[in-house]
C-alpha cells in the first residue's frame, strides 16, 4: 500500500510498528497474563464493572517493564527513523490499530453486514451473502443481537480509552452505495447517481426503509451507555438538513430508547450544510453541541463534489465562503450557549485555518493520529500571544 501510494505522488510519513508478538513478550515478561485473565474473569462474574476491569488492566499494563531485547529494538528503530528525517530527536504521532473511531467505522471493519439483512434474515434472497451472513452470527440466536453486541462492544474499546472524558459517537452516514457494498445491502438499498447528497444520514433514522435498522444503532448505544457503563458517550447525529428534520430524528432515538436528557444523554449534530448555519439558532435548541465537518460543508457551500477529480482545484475549505460559514456557526452557536468542534485535515494542513477556528473561539478539533503534532503545533501557534496571532492575512 504504501509503495502504490508513493508512485502516486502521495507522500506517507515514515514510521515502524511494534507487533503482536512484541506485546505478547511484555505480558509474559510482567506475568501479566494470569493477572489480567483474573481481572477480567471478575468482570465476567460481575464483581466488578467494566470501567474498573479496564482500569486494573491499563494499571498493570503501564507499572510493567519493556523486556531489554524488545526496547532496544524500539529504539534502534526510532534512532533509524530520526536519522532519515536530519534529527535526532523526531516527534512522532503513536497510534493503535483496531480502535472504534465512530460508529460506522465498527459496522464496516468488524460487523460487516447490513443492518436490514440481519432484521430480515429469513427473507433474504442473496443465498451467498445469507450464507456468509449465517456464519458470521452463528453464536447469535437472535440475528440482530450480532450487531447490537458488537456495536457496543466495539464503540467501548475508543469509550473506555477516554473514561470519564467525552466522546462523540456519530451515528452511521454511510452512503447508499457504501451500504449496499455491506454483506446482504443490496436488497435493501436505492440506486442514486448522487449518493453524496442522496439518502444518507438523519433522512435514513426515521425512513421506513431504514427505522428498523436505526432502532438496532439505538440498542448498542443504550448498552453501551447503561450496560456497559459509559455514560461519558454523547451521540452524534450527521447530515441533518432542517430543524423540522431534527425534530422526527430526536422523537425517532427516544422511540427506540435514547432519549435526549434522559440519564445525561447529550445529542450533538454536525454541522455541515449551509442549513447548520443560517438555522444555528433554530438546531442549538435542539441539539446540545455542533461538530463542523468540513469536507461537506466545503462541498455544499461552493457546490463541488468532492469525489469529482476535474474539480478537485475548487475544493478549497480555506475559501472566503467557506470560512465565513465556519466562523458564523461557531459565533452564533456560542450564542445559543451550544459547544462547537470541528473535524477534518484543514487544521493540520494549514496553520492559517487553525489560526483562525482559535480566533473564532473553537471549542475543540477533532484530529486523526497521524495529524496529531501538526495540529497540536499549530493551535499552539495561533494560542501563543505575538505577531503570529494576529490572524489570516
């Protein structure tokens, strides 16, 4: 992957990885295996919650020492890496592979199958996929109980990392297309020559094609917040064009079980139509909290698909237009007494984006690991008093 991406022109940050094996060797060298085995052998026996297993498990894990032979390896690698980039001392950005990052993340990575398929796996007319599908759920009875627990359990690896901090869950926004790619979608969804701003998002939750599906996303984040016991996980809710739509979306989740308020139960919403912005007042009485995404609302506003490469040159989410939608979302939710972040590259790419979401108050950015540094950098830049504060020329 990375050679292909390369002699696309695509530069990729150098890095190394320690493996599975690696891992395995620190738990032994601990005598951590029988020690965690009985951690969570007491949470199985519900001697202990989830959070205090994790706890316990993460405790033992950091009081633990690198076996000499496995750290000097580290090092040698990090020193190799440093060395090919003219430093001695380079930043790097550590991240975990198979970590939840929203909801749809977990569906297509580890769940695999639609939804709708599991609601209605009697029906189903695709033999292959009903195949795949029935041995994927083999242990479960009940179909849908296979999303449901393993939507919770997958949204509580990023949750219980975080605990008691916030995090956002979004709700799924896949694309047509991207869920009829899932195993048994293409009985279930439409075929659009514009997925991008077709059925997708809030329009899908209260939809009759969709509901029944929704009500499954409900479940898992009810166990996740009750059962599991991480209450610290706010829903999100992507795409939603109007306030009359937000208002069959929130009666919709309190149907199936999440109710806005009920057991400090936050709902956020993105803000990523032109709609989000010139209503901010009208959806922060709805909603606890914006996310501005600024792919879509890049998008929207200057009317480019950002999948269309003859057009990729006007994609700019530093355009005029597109800045003054940002900054006036977040001055008027702030008004509203609503929390604003945002989501995407801009931030890391150019320090001048940051400079301003600072300016304008940003409560928060949303950053994948890789750009971590870079953002952090910048923000510090734009927070720092001095001429580089002074904001974009």
């Amino acid at each position: 992957m990375v050679q292909q991406l390369g002699r696309k022109g695509i530069k990729v940050p150098g890095g190394f990885a320690t493996t599975a094996d690696a891992y395995r060797a620190y738990l032994a060298a601990n005598a951590l295996n029988d020690r965690i085995a009985r951690t969570l052998q007491h949470w199985q026996d519900h001697k202990i919650s989830l959070h205090e297993a994790g706890s316990q498990v993460r405790a033992m894990i950091l009081e633990g020492n690198w076996p000499k032979d496995i750290e000097a390896d580290i090092l040698a690698a990090y020193r190799e890496l440093s060395r090919r980039a003219g430093t001695t001392d380079l930043p790097v950005a550590v991240r975990s592979s198979a970590t939840a990052e929203d909801l749809a993340f977990v569906i297509n990575n580890t769940l695999k199958v639609h939804p709708m398929a599991l609601v209605h796996f009697d029906s189903l007319k695709d033999e292959a996929a009903k195949a795949r599908i029935a041995d994927l759920t083999r242990a479960f009875p009940d179909k849908t109980e296979y999303f449901i627990d393993g939507l919770a359990r997958g949204l509580s690896q990023i949750a219980a990392l975080a605990y008691p901090n916030p995090v956002i869950v979004r709700m799924s926004d896949f694309k047509t297309n991207e869920y009829a790619d899932l195993l048994g979608g293409r009985e279930f969804e439409p075929h659009e020559e514009n997925p991008m701003i077709g059925f997708r998002g809030a329009s899908r939750y209260y939809s009759p094609r969709y509901e029944a599906g929704f009500a499954l996303e409900c479940k898992a984040i009810q166990r996740l917040r009750k059962d599991l016991g991480f209450d610290n996980v706010i829903v999100m809710i992507p795409f939603c064009r109007s306030p009359a739509e937000a208002d069959r979306v929130l009666a919709t989740m309190a149907k199936h079980g999440l109710k806005r308020g009920k057991d400090g139960l936050q709902v956020y919403v993105m803000g990523e139509i032109p709609a989000n912005v010139i209503l901010a007042e009208d959806f922060a009485r709805r909603f606890d909290g914006f996310s501005i995404g600024s792919n879509d609302l890049t998008q929207l506003t200057l009317g480019v698909d950002r999948d269309a490469e003859d057009l990729a040159a006007l994609f700019d989410e530093s355009d005029p237009a597109v800045l003054w939608m940002i900054e006036s979302l977040i001055a008027r939710a702030h008004k509203a007494q609503a929390k604003v972040g945002l989501c995407g590259q801009a931030p890391s790419n150019d320090p001048a984006f940051a400079r301003l979401l600072v300016q304008a108050g940003i409560d928060s950015i949303s950053v994948t690991p890789d750009s971590f540094i870079a953002v952090k950098r910048n923000v510090a830049a734009a927070e720092a008093p001095g001429p580089s504060s002074r904001g974009r020329a």
